[in-house]
C-alpha cells in the first residue's frame, strides 16, 4: 500500500469518528455535592443548584449528583439517539431512577467510548422525555508518578513525597444527539480491513485485494457531502467492501474464544464505597449491551461485587439473575473476593471459595467450576489441592507473564499444575484480562502466543476494568464481524468453564511448584500492620471456631454461627489482592486496620464466650493451647501466682516472679487445657540465666548457650549438647537498603536492591531486665537514622529457640529493613512455609530464574537444613524473605510512599525468632516451634481438669481446623494436613464419642465413611496432603 493510501485511510477514519454524533440539544444540569452513600431516591429529595457548563466542584473523594429533563424533538424521530456526557471524572449514569451504565473514566482508546454505548433509544419516536442523573466521583489524592507507574521517584526529605492534587471538576459540554449509525458502521468496516492488511504477509492475496478495493473506495466516493447523502453514501461504501467482510477464512485458520469481562479491584485506588458506584455502572452498562447483542457472554467474578448490587441496587440484581438464567451473563471464579493468594493463610483460601461458591449456588444455582484470579500477585504451590478438593476444576491467569523487570519468561499458555502435594489442576494463562479485540490486536496475540500444539485454539477476555464499564459497542460489533473472516483468527463466545471441559484430554506440559510473579515482591512487606492484623485475625478465628465447637459438644451451648461468618468475612474481604498486600491509597488502608481492630474486638469476645463455659468456679486459671501438640510454655500470670503455684492434680509448676508478673512454665496437652491454682512453693530453680562478658551477654538453659553483642547481635548459639555453633557470622543484624523502585513502589523491591546496603550509625542502649529463671530477657534500645528500634531478646527454659520481641518506630521513606541470620549452614535450597506445608526455593543465583528469587514469600518460618541439623528464623507476621548462601534475611519494613505516602509510618510490632534442631527437618518440630509464637495460651478464670480435646500422634501432621459443618448438622469438622512431606500414618483421638466419620471435600460434602477406634481413627497421609473429616459425635 502507497504511503498516500495509508494517510487518506487515516483521514477517512479520522473523518468518519467526527461524524459520530450529532448534538440536538443541551442537557443543563443542577445538583448538590457530598460525600455520602445516597440511594438516587434519596439524592433526588436533596436541595439542588444550577451547575452549568463551566462549573467547578469538589474536592478530592467527593461526589457530585447531576438531574436534568429533557424531550426529544420532532426531528429525532427514526433515530438513534445517544447522550454525551462530560463531567470531568467517571459517573453513575441513571435514566428515569434507573441505574443506566457509565461516564468511562481512566484512560480509553478513542474518544467515542464516552458516548458508543449511551444510547437511550434506538429508534426514536420524538417527543419522548428522559429524566437523567449522574452520580460523579471527584477523585483521589494520590502522589506524583512521573513515569506513570505509581513511583514517586526520589523524594527529598526537606520537600516531603510530591502529591498530585486533582483539579476541581469541571462539567463540561451535555448534549443528547443523533448517533449516526452509517457512519459508525463503516469505520469498523474500514478500520478492520486496514488492521488485517497491515497484519498479513507481503505474499497474502488478500492483503493485495484489501490494498486494492480500498484504493477504489477512495478513487470512487465523495464523502464531502451534507449530512443525509454522506449517509447515504456510507452505506453504498458498505455495500462494496461487502465482498471483503464476506470472505472466509479456511480450514485451518486459528481459532480464539472470547469472553467479556469486567475486572473490577474492590478496593485500591479508591474505597469501597466507589466500587458500590463501579459495581451499579458496569452491571447496568453491560446488560444494556446483552440486550442489544444476545449472542454475547458476559463474565464477571467475585460474589462480593454480586452481594454489593443485591444490598444497593436489588432491581439491577434482578435483571443480572435473569440474564443468568438466559446464559448471556456468565457467573464465574468462585470466591468471595479476588484474594492474594501467597499471603493469605491456607484455611482461608478455603473459605474464599466455600463462601464464593455457596453464594454463586444460592442466587444463581450455579456450582463454579473455574477459578478466576487474572490479577494477583502469583500463586502458592499449595493451591492446587485446595482448589481441587473445593470442587474447583481449571484456573485461569495472566499476570505471570509480566516479566518487566528483565526476568526469566513464563514458558506456557495451556500447562498441567502440579502443587507442592502432588495435585494437578488445569490451567490456562491468557495475556490480558483487558484486551481489544481490534484484528490488529487478534492476530498480535496470536504470533505471540507460546504454546504451539496443535490444537490452534487461544482464549482471550477483553473489556474495560476497574469501573470502566466492560466491553465497548466497538469489542461486540467487531467479534460479530470476526466470527468467520478472512485474515483474523474465528472468534467465538465460551465461558471458562466450557473452555477448561472442552479442552480436558488435550495433552498439556506439566508445570511443578508455585506460579512465582517475577515482580510485586514488594508486596510480601508493604503495610505491615495490615499483614499483622490478618495474621492475628487468621489466628484468632482458628481459636474461637475450636472452642465455639467444644463449648458446644462439650457443654451442648449453641455455636455462633453467625457471628464466625461475619468475621470471616471480614478477613476474607481483606486478602482482597491490593488490600493484603498493600497496594491501596491510605483511604482504604486506613478503613481496613479500622476493619481489623474491630474484627479482633469480635474474636476475643467470642473467645471470652466460649472459653468461661469450660471454666468450673474456683481460685485459678484455665490454660487453653489451641495447638494440636502437647506444649511446655512460659505463660504470665498476675501477681496472686508469685508464691507458686501447683496443677489441679498437685503438679509444682517452676515459677519466676518478674516485678507485678509472674512467669510460670506449664505443660498443657495438644488442643486441650490444664488449670493451675496459687500455692506457695520454694523457687530455688532458675533453669535459664544472664551473665555479662566483654563482648555483651551470655545467656544459657538447659539446651543452649548464646553469646550477645552490647549491640544486640547473635554472636553465636551453640546447642550445649553437640557444641554445634549455629551462627556463622555475627547475627540477628538489622540490614538498612536504598529502595526506590523505579515503578509501582509500593508493590516492588527492584533486584538491585540486595546491592544497596546502607552501613548507618547504631546508637544503642542495653539493659538485662529478667537475669534468670524460667526465663531470661535483654532488652536494647536502637536510634537509627529516624527510627527507633526497641527489642526483648529472650530464652525459656527447655527451649532452643530465642525470641526477639520488637517494637519499631518506622519514620523512614525508600528504605528497606531486614533482620539477617546467618546459619552457617550451606545448602542449595531453603524451606519456606506456605499454607498446608513448605516449598524449597533457592538460595543461589545460578540461573536467572534462581536469580529472580531473589525476594520470596514464607509464612510463619523459613529453614536452612542439612541432613544432620538445621536452623531456622520464625515470624508472627512478616511474609517477605531472603535465602542467600547460608543466610536467612527476614524483611521487616518497607517504606513506600506511593500510592499511600504515610505508608508504614508509626510503631510496629513483632515478634520473630531464631530456632536449632539437631537430626533431621522431619523430625524438627519447626512448625511448632513457630506455632508457639503465632498462637498464645489462652486463659480463663477458675479451674477445669486435664484434659485433652483432640490430639494426633505424629507431630508431623497439624490439625488446622475444628469447627462444626456449615449446615447446621452439629456434625464437627477437621482438617489436618501432613507438613513434612513424608508418607505418615497417625491415630486421631478426641475425648468426644464417635458415633460416624467421613472422609470429606473442603467443603464438607461427605465421601468415603471411616472405621471408628475408642473414639480414635486411623488415618493415612501422602505428603503434604490435606485431609478434610466429618465427625458425628454423641
């Protein structure tokens, strides 16, 4: 094609968007501006005010209501009649008090996608009368972003981070008008055939005929011309590029299945509230659209979106369960939210798709099949089991092939899953969860496709996101267009569902492991008193369902059903993907710890309920452990315990008294409790002391012997027993990094990043608080560029394990802070802890993608191992870690100042430690150990005997979970799970009475029944299996 062609191509496209819309009148608005939740009903009763074309309003989150009338005039009739609105920012349209579609805001292709899909009548009649009303969104302060990424760059400390202060709204031009459809039509028409010449080989016979037919459209028709004959005249020009649109494609041409959607972020660069308003725009927008193309599918996700439109907009709701019912609206994902999957914990990821999943069942009568997750963060290893034993057949993505960082390629498309347990699940990565769907864009996708097997097939979502309002009039007109012609691969509309069935006996490669996302890794620090919340949340929740269901076996009281689901889904809203891993405006992030606290106010009460019941009267505390081994743990007491103390059964409890406390070691059976009473008793035992030496600090039990810097560092830790030292290099180091990601701040940690320590001066103050005992504490007192760091190294008796207690004042920005532990153990591999067991990742860089791993995520430990001994760091709320040579480097905090600018200001709390074993991992308890700091004992007041509740003989296997099933049966439910990869056979034993027990899904649908022992079952596990029971007991 001569450059001449391809200009007046240009100009003729040009041209042919101009001639679009056709105004007819104005629409002059009045309104009122607030920051409140209104149904329209309630914003129409509010005083209004005339707010004109010119019109300034609003500060930042603030929402502005418009109402107008207007009749359409005579000449209108026969028309396609569209409304073109502009009010500076993304709105909720409303026609006649009905939710209608949307102002699109964000960025768009072509400036007719703010008024394609507003028509309000297609043919009209003149005369009618329309009341309108928008609902528009003022905006968010946010920092700077220079490149766009939301980076702040380099921020001066006597400047402060740079804030983008929006502009107060404008309303512009509103004008109802002619949609001229010829014209629209056409320039698909044209701009189709241009993309598919510009997309074909040189050699292509039908490059050559599209060069040449285009080239007599422009050689025959004049388009120069009054309105009614340039209409005229666009549909002739139709009806000779006919022969083209006609063509067909041949017998092996690709094939792609398309669906609609809508990726919709719950929360992230605005609060909830205005995913209440994105929700009711996007929904209204695209059942409009369905009506007008019935063969179109629709999908969207996450039953929390579906629960925010039956609760605000139940009419609109309606209309969503009827297009459900017609098959043109697709209900798919299965879970409540769109969570983080390598943060948030295994039990509720469970419930992520048990809630979802029952929603989707109740309102729509559909069991999901797919798990749909296109934006998260990467996925752990122990996903695929939990999805298959949820019913979950295929999961799909694409956000592992960002790889903008200069990182290893993801290698498939269409690949087998296998999880950490041996599990598979069908996958299939697309490339974009917001594709056009344009011919040049189809074939693009295409070529650059990976898997090349065969089967020429491609799946591809497309549509606006996040509020934009879906798919365009443009994505529908063109798929009908694409169902069959020549030089774009045939488009057909398939759910994920069918895809995944569909494609169930192709061979696929097996991919084993995690999906790691080779960015975001960030994301395992950012706000850190959000991840301490979820910790503390997911901890508690455990607890109050174990006790809710003694207390109701035990004491036949009734189980809070429903206060334990509203916590639930509290917890479960919050591992939404940009909330949990911390990449929210402060607004939001400032409305979930708000969240947190009151959950956590929520779980303690109901543990206080479910606790007192199982307390007799009597002068004393009931000690609860709520961890499924039997524990020795140093418990504080108040002072009435500084004589001593004995068991209800006469047992001496080794007691230390510490100013007003008084710290007593115990032995408290798996998952059950033991009482203690005060009596006074000789305390000459002191199994842990402190005495100083010139380096520090050396502090000694009956297992151990550490040696203290005045700083605060490990400089050695040797078990007392083999004289093996577990310290390699002087420890428990705290490491200062520059950190200035160079895009999406609060998500990255760019890998130059390990290269830029910072050696700061350390003013540091020490003091032995508690010199010996049944435990022993050093406290140090750090001043740090301007920060300040306070921290309790302490050791109890029996234990080979110091815990570093640490409360952190954080005032530092693009600075990264990491805890190093050098274990002087070499191994290529290091363990870190995900949900229901470990994954080995590792701790050279030998290849790139070794390389890429450089920051990784771990829960509660993270272990370095040889076949004889093994160390280990745990933590009680910090996911982000290194493993570098012999080196365990637990990250701490980040301070990111974009999009949140206050992020992780303020004090911080934690505790992590660091745990020896000698033998092998299987057999180190390390899941326990960390256990310990995760979860505290529980007390009541009085006295209840010995007694434990539920208990496996294996320390390897963990009982997560004990609740009673969801459907009010009073059946009890447990999960349990194999951690140490090993094959394990183990007796479960429960002091209730077993009359029944089933194997069951994690959703509690029983399977196979099982043999009862004296109220025991054996049981046999693969490794790192996860066994869900079903229990009726008497």
């Amino acid at each position: 094609m001569k450059s001449e062609t391809h200009g007046q191509i240009a100009h003729l496209l040009k041209a042919l968007e101009r001639d679009f819309y056709h105004p007819l009148g104005e629409i002059n608005f009045r309104g009122f501006v607030t920051k409140d939740l209104l149904s329209i009903d309630k914003a129409k009763s509010q005083d209004k005010n005339p707010m004109p074309k010119g019109y300034n309003w609003g500060k930042t989150e603030e929402y502005c209501w418009l109402f107008s009338d207007f009749i359409l005039p005579e000449n209108s009739k026969g028309e396609r009649i569209v409304i073109s609105l502009d009010t500076d920012w993304e709105s909720t349209v409303y026609l006649d008090g009905k939710p209608f579609g949307t102002v699109r805001g964000g960025e768009i292709r072509y400036p007719h996608h703010y008024l394609v899909d507003q028509t309000i009548v297609h043919c009209a009649k003149g005369g009618e009368s329309f009341n309108i009303a928008l609902e528009t969104y003022s905006g968010t302060l946010l920092p700077l972003s220079p490149n766009g990424k939301r980076a702040s760059g380099y921020v001066f400390s006597d400047m402060g981070v740079p804030v983008e202060y929006p502009s107060p709204a404008l309303i512009g031009e509103n004008t109802y008008g002619i949609w001229n459809e010829e014209a629209y039509q056409l320039w698909l028409d044209i701009a189709m055939l241009y993309d598919i010449h510009e997309t074909q080989p040189e050699s292509s016979f039908f490059k050559e005929k599209i060069n040449y037919k285009l080239c007599e459209l422009l050689n025959k028709f004049d388009i120069e011309k009054p309105l009614y004959e340039r209409r005229k005249t666009y549909t002739k020009m139709r009806e000779f590029l006919s022969e083209l649109m006609g063509a067909k494609n041949g017998t092996y041409a690709p094939k792609m299945s398309v669906i609609a959607n809508s990726h919709i972020d719950v929360a992230w660069l605005w609060p909830l509230e205005e995913t209440v308003r994105k929700v009711a725009r996007t929904f209204a927008q695209q059942l409009r659209l369905l009506e007008e193309y019935p063969e179109a599918r629709f999908l969207q996700s996450q039953a929390i979106l579906y629960e925010i439109c039956r609760t605000y907009y139940p009419e609109l709701f309606n209309r969503i369960v009827e297009a459900v019912k017609n098959g043109n609206w697709i209900v798919e994902g299965a879970m409540w939210v769109e969570p983080d999957t390598n943060l948030a914990g295994g039990e509720g990821l469970i419930r992520q798709i048990m809630y979802g999943k029952e929603y989707f069942n109740k309102y729509f009568g559909k069991d999901c099949k797919v798990a749909w997750l296109p934006d998260s963060f990467g996925y752990s290893g122990s996903l695929p089991q939990i999805l298959k034993k949820c019913g979950i057949e295929g999961l799909t993505t694409q956000k592992i092939f960002w790889t903008y960082n200069d990182a290893a390629a993801f290698p498939y498309h269409s690949f087998m899953w296998k999880g950490i347990d041996g599990t598979e699940i069908d996958c299939y990565l697309h490339m974009q969860y917001e594709s056009f769907v344009d011919a040049k864009t189809l074939n693009n996708r295409w070529r650059n496709r990976l898997n090349k097997d065969g089967t020429g097939e491609f799946y591809l979502p497309f549509g606006y996101g996040d509020g934009g309002g879906g798919p365009t009039r443009d994505d529908y007109e063109q798929i009908r267009r694409e169902k069959d012609i020549q030089g774009v691969p045939k488009l057909n509309y398939e759910s994920p569902e069918d895809f995944f069935e569909r494609r169930k006996d192709i061979d696929k490669p097996t991919y084993f492991g995690e999906l790691y996302f080779q960015c975001h890794r960030g994301t395992y620090t950012s706000q850190a008193e959000i991840k301490r919340s979820n910790r503390l949340c997911e901890n508690g929740i455990r607890t109050l369902e174990m006790l809710s269901t003694i207390a109701a076996k035990k004491e036949n009281l009734p189980y809070p059903h429903d206060n334990i689901r509203k916590i639930w889904k509290n917890i479960l809203l919050n591992h939404f993907h940009d909330i949990l891993p911390g990449s929210s405006i402060y607004e939001v992030n400032r409305r979930a710890r708000e969240m947190y606290n009151d959950t956590l106010d929520m779980i303690d009460s109901g543990i206080v309920s479910a606790t007192q019941p199982l307390c007799d009267d009597g002068n004393g505390v009931v000690l609860i452990n709520t961890q499924s081994v039997p524990v020795n743990r140093v418990i504080e007491l108040d002072s009435s315990f500084s004589d001593g103390a004995v068991t209800l059964e006469g047992k001496v409890v080794t007691h230390t008294s510490f100013g007003d406390k008084t710290l007593a070691l115990v032995h408290i059976p798996s998952m059950g409790v033991t009482s203690i009473v005060p009596k006074k008793q000789d305390n000459t035992y002191t199994p842990v002391s402190i005495k100083e030496t010139p380096e520090g600090y050396e502090i000694s039990n009956e297992c151990v012997i550490a040696h203290i810097s005045k700083e605060g560092q490990l400089l050695s830790f040797k078990d007392k027993k083999t004289e093996v030292d577990y310290i390699g290099s002087a420890s428990n180091k705290f490491c200062f990094y520059r950190d200035v990601p160079r895009a999406y701040e609060a998500w990255d940690i760019d890998s130059q990043v390990p290269k830029r320590l910072i050696e700061p001066k350390i003013k540091t103050k020490s003091t032995v608080i508690l010199k010996e005992g049944v435990r022993a504490s050093i406290k140090f007192e750090h001043e740090v560029f301007s920060s300040k760091i306070e921290q309790v190294i302490s050791l109890d008796s029996g234990k080979k394990r110091l815990d570093f207690e640490t409360t952190v004042n954080w005032n530092e920005i693009h600075k990264l802070l990491k805890v190093a532990f050098d274990t002087g153990i070499e191994s290529s591999e290091a363990a870190n802890q995900i949900q229901f067991g470990y994954i080995m990742r590792p701790t050279h860089s030998s290849r790139q993608y070794d390389a890429d791993r450089f920051e990784v995520c771990n829960h509660s430990y993270t272990a370095l191992f040889d076949s004889t001994h093994g160390a280990a760091v745990l933590n009680d709320c910090k996911y982000g870690v290194s493993n570098s040579g012999s080196s365990i480097k637990l990250t701490l905090l980040k301070g990111a100042t974009n999009p949140d600018p206050y992020a992780d200001k303020g004090i911080h709390h934690f505790t992590y430690a660091y745990y020896i074993w000698d033998g092998a991992f299987s057999n180190s308890n390390v899941v326990h150990e960390a256990g310990e700091i995760n979860n505290p004992v529980y007390q009541g007041c009085g006295t209840a005997n010995e007694q434990s509740f539920f208990s496996v003989d294996d320390p390897a296997l963990v009982i997560e979970t004990i609740k009673l099933a969801e459907d009010n049966s009073g059946d009890i439910i447990l999960r349990l799970y194999e951690s140490m990869q090993g094959r394990r056979e183990t007796v479960l034993s429960t002091c209730f009475k077993i009359k029944q027990a089933w194997l069951c899904s994690m959703l509690e649908e029983k399977g196979k029944e099982l043999q009862i022992g004296n109220s025991s079952i054996l049981l046999n596990f693969k490794p790192f299996e996860i066994i869900t029971l079903r229990l009726k007991c008497e």
